[in-house]
C-alpha cells in the first residue's frame, strides 16, 4: 500500500515519542502461529539475500519488508529510517538552518512521490519567498525532484545559512508552473507565531504546530495579552497539522476545569486505554474562546478544539477538520531507526472518533480526497456559502450514531474531524488576487517599496508597530507605482482579459476591485520588513473571513463562557 511518508520538517503525526509500555515484542511473538509466520519471514529473507541472481542490498530489503508489513495498516503507520529520525527530533528543538518547510511526501496513483509543502515556517526563506501550502516542489536546482526521497531532499534543501536554491513548484489551481530562488537562513522554530491584540479586548493567538515549547508560548501569550487588557481571546489552529500530544492536553488544561475530560484513548491493550483530564488553576479558565480550525487543523489541533467544544467552553469558527485521530507510539530499532506504529484511537471528551474513515490499500492522494468528499458532502452547501451548523436540520441529514452531546447538552456531529458550530465558506480569490499572490508580486513590491522609501521612512516608524498596523494606508500613487512594478516582473497590465483561462495578466479593473486585499497583504509584508515577522498577521488578519466572522460571534462565545463556568 502507499504511505504517507511523514518527514522531519512535518511536525504532524508524532503524537506520542517514547517506547510502548506494557506490550513486549517477545510476548507478541509468544504464540506458536505467530513464531511459525516469523520463520516465514526469516526464511524468505535467506532464499533472497543468498540465491537471487543479483546481488541485493539487505538494509534496502529489511526496509522493503517492514514497510510491506505495514502497507495493510493504517496510514499513519510508518517506518522511520535512522536519518529519518535525526531530522524528526531536529524538527522538535530551537531552530536550524536550510529553506524552512514543513513538507510530506505524498505518492500519487503513478506511485510517484511527490514533495508538497505542508506549511511554510513563518518568518523563514520560504514564507518570505512566497511558498504556499500544498505547493508540489517538482524541480530542484535544475533536476526533477518527483521521485526523490528523504536523503534527497535533505542533501538539496537543507545547506549553510547564505546559500541559495532554486525551486520549481506547481501550484493547485494553477496551469503555469513557478520558479523561486530562495537564500538559506536561521529557522526560528516558535510554534506561536502571533499573538496580537485585535482591538482593545479581543487577543489573538496563532498556534503553528504543538512542539516542546508550545504550552509555555502560549501560556506566556495569554498572559502577555492580559496584560495588555484581553477579556476574550481567539484561538487560531488553522494550518495547524499537529505535533506532541502532551502539549495538546496541557493547553487544552488552561481552558478547562479541575477533573475535566480533555481525551481519551481506546485501544485492545489495556496499557494504552487512557485519559487526560484536567488540572485546577488553568490560566484561562473564565473568558469567552473563538477557536478557528480548517481542514488542514490535525491530530494535536482537533483534540484541543474538540474538548474546548465538547465542554462548551469555546465556540468554533471554520471548516472541518482534518480528521486524524489515531495515536502513534514509537517502536526503536537497534540501529536507530523506528517502528511508529498506530496504537490506540482518540475520542473527545463526548464519545466522537476524530479519525476519518480509510481503505485499507488506498492511495496518499484517494486517503486525502476522501476527507474533501466528507466536507463537501451533506454540509457542502454551508461549505460553499458558509453559515450555522443547525442541530435540527443538519442532524437530519446524519445517523444517530454520529449526533453527540455536549457538557451541557448542546448537540455536536461526529463521523471525522471536528465540525465547528459556524462553517466559513471556503475563501475563493478573486483573478487578480490569485496572479499577485501566486507570483508573490505583493511581497516582492513591499521590498522594492520599502528599499525606494529609504531610511527615512523606517526611522518614521520605527517603534510605532500598532499605529502602523491600524493607521498607514497606501496612496493612489502608490497603487498606481505597484501596478507599474508588475509590468516591470513580466506580468503585462491590461484593460481586459484576451482570454478567460489566461492566468499570466493582471486585468487593471480586476486589480482595482481587488484592490483592498491588495494593499492590505502589501502592507503586512511592509509591517513584516519594518518590524518583525509577528507583524504579518495583524494587518492580513483585517482581511480575513474567519477572523472577521470571530469578530461577529462573540455573543455565542459569551453564552457558552456563561454555562461552563
């Protein structure tokens, strides 16, 4: 079967690191039927490695066999080679130095690996050249990368700090392929990755991926934002893919009460039926929560959003999530490698199974349109035009066996993933959107702008983050210079489309009524250069749909805030 090769840069997935306590390899081998089918292995790996016409590598063939064994489990059963783990841990500590990624491979129907960006490290080479999630990088340095391996990439990607690679990605939804040159730097590897005030009660925290530090950022942020006047906070977990799953409860243990479920685990080896449940003294445990997940918001994120929803203590905000609720434990090898292998299974708080359905056998790319089939089957339409999940007329549409209850008797939907209480549409972009975001223009313009602007300009704002980020607006003028600086990239500037599928201009009266989400990305990069990579997100955030739908909630918010105290 195709696996789902997760990598070092992933930060998905590895839930649980340590060994299995309780069940010994030698007990599980102990039956005779079981010695019996072990001699069967070892027997064909002799016959192999001693008579086979050519000579064969039996490292290469005792991976071949593992993975073998493996491909008739679920997807999130892997085999991880020793190098593979080098990187997994490094993928956990303070920072390091390549394009900064967090990428899966992902292998198509042609059993073809891919290389797809699953998120951007914010604030690092890739996020500042543009790179977007689900980005297939296709060449590297000139030479193909389908097909390329863990190794590969790592030998490609990764280099000393100043170096440059170029890369050729192919982007969903676009017909063009696009080239980027990136220069290597530091990665920082801060899992908040914002942490802003949204007006003078409303704090924003932005959780990139649940690491080691990532219980002690957050709860730094809330206090930070306390002090600066929060009394409701929205949580974001889009993008979210997951990460350590002892960080997942002990964020989730600030929100909740003392003895409060946060998850459990069911499994067929009593060892690994267990329940998380939370401690007194939460450092917000009172105020109203928006929590915002999406269908890229995993494992770690759904058992947080799930437990916060499930006690009613925060209300949801977006689109289904991803639906990744088997657990991993990590079997270690003698020369280092590991066995991480699918040990039990999450449910929330309230009995619902975050694992989406699978078929055993199915391709990467069938795993993952399946979970798109799910959110675009009976809540499509609230997909398509956003809006509340009804109880009533949405659990009409479901089995009873997918409608649960919450702490205080609200009626909340099972069957993969966690479903928010209000779905926002999904964000379609607008022709002109799409070309200056795609060829990273306004990015490109806010360095070119800003090196125009000259020193002046920065000392005007220099320690003058939040007037900036409220106050400054681009000018006609300065519109008027982006359009000309477009040109001057090769993107002609036309009065109107030549042709409906032709994606490489940019139509002026298609800019112009673009033109606030235009300049509103300009000037976040512009904040990005002036200040710090934090500052991206408070001007974008102006823009963004779920955001502004947090915005519009806060009275649900309250309500639930009421009742589970």
């Amino acid at each position: 079967m195709p696996r789902i090769r997760l990598t070092p840069f992933l930060g998905a997935g590895l839930l649980a690191v340590g060994l299995l306590v309780g069940v010994q390899v030698q007990d599980a081998v102990s039956g005779s039927e079981e010695m019996e089918q072990l001699r069967k292995i070892e027997e064909a790996y002799e016959y192999i490695t001693r008579a086979y016409v050519e000579q064969v590598d039996s490292s290469e063939l005792a991976e071949d066999a593992i993975e073998g064994m493996l491909a008739g489990l679920d997807p999130h059963s892997i085999y991880i080679s020793s190098d593979e783990m080098r990187r997994v841990r490094e993928s956990f500590d303070a920072s390091f130095e390549g394009v900064g990624i967090y990428y899966e491979f992902v292998e198509g129907r042609a059993e073809a690996d891919t290389l797809v960006v699953l998120m951007p490290i914010a604030g690092g080479p890739s996020d500042e050249a543009g790179l977007q999630p689900g980005d297939r990088i296709i060449e590297i340095d000139g030479e193909t990368a389908v097909g390329i391996d863990a190794d590969g990439v790592q030998s490609r990607l990764k280099g000393p700090r100043g170096t440059s690679v170029d890369i050729v990605v192919k982007r969903p939804g676009y017909r063009e392929t696009l080239d980027y040159s990136i220069i290597r730097d530091r990665i920082p590897l801060n899992t908040v990755i914002a942490s802003y005030m949204v007006d003078d009660e409303t704090g924003l925290i932005k959780l990139q991926r649940f690491a080691r530090t990532s219980h002690d950022e957050v709860r730094d942020a809330i206090r930070d934002l306390q002090g600066q006047g929060m009394t409701r906070l929205v949580l974001d977990l889009r993008g979210n893919a997951g990460g350590l799953l002892d960080q997942a409860y002990e964020i989730a243990d600030e929100f909740l009460g003392a003895g409060e479920m946060i998850v459990y685990t069911e499994s067929r080896h009593p060892s690994n039926r267990r329940q998380y449940r939370a401690t007194a003294g939460g450092i917000y445990e009172g105020g109203p929560v928006i929590v915002l997940i999406d269908e890229n918001s995993a494992s770690a994120s759904e058992i947080v959003a799930g437990a916060l929803q499930d006690h009613d203590r925060a209300y949801l905000i977006g689109r289904r999530s991803f639906g990744k609720g088997l657990v991993q434990q990590q079997f270690p090898m003698t020369d280092g490698s590991v066995l991480q292998m699918t040990v039990s299974r999450y449910y929330t708080p309230s009995g619902r199974l975050i694992q989406t359905p699978y078929e055993v056998g199915e391709s990467d790319e069938d795993y993952f349109a399946s979970k798109v089939e799910l959110r675009e089957g009976i809540e499509g339409d609230l997909v398509a035009s956003g809006g509340r999940v009804d109880a009533a007329v949405f659990g009409a549409q479901v089995p009873d066996s997918l409608t649960f209850a919450t702490a205080n008797g609200r009626t909340v939907f099972g069957g993969g993933g966690i479903l928010p209480d209000y779905i926002v549409a999904v964000d379609t972009l607008s022709a002109a959107l799409r070309t200056v975001i795609g060829k990273n223009l306004d990015n490109n313009f806010a360095r070119v702008d800003l090196e125009r602007r000259g020193d002046a300009f920065r000392s005007q704002w220099e320690g003058r983050e939040a007037e900036f980020v409220r106050n400054y607006r681009l000018s006609d003028a300065d519109f008027n210079r982006f359009l000309d600086f477009v040109e001057r990239e090769g993107t002609p500037v036309v009065a109107s489309r030549p042709d409906e599928e032709e994606e490489d201009v940019l139509v002026r009266s298609e800019a112009l009524a673009a033109r606030v989400d235009i300049e509103t990305r300009i000037r976040a990069f512009m904040a990005r250069r002036l200040f710090d990579a934090e500052a991206f997100y408070p001007v974008v955030g102006q823009i963004d749909p779920a955001i502004r739908e947090a915005m519009a909630h806060w009275r649900d918010a309250d309500q639930l805030a009421q009742v589970s105290r």
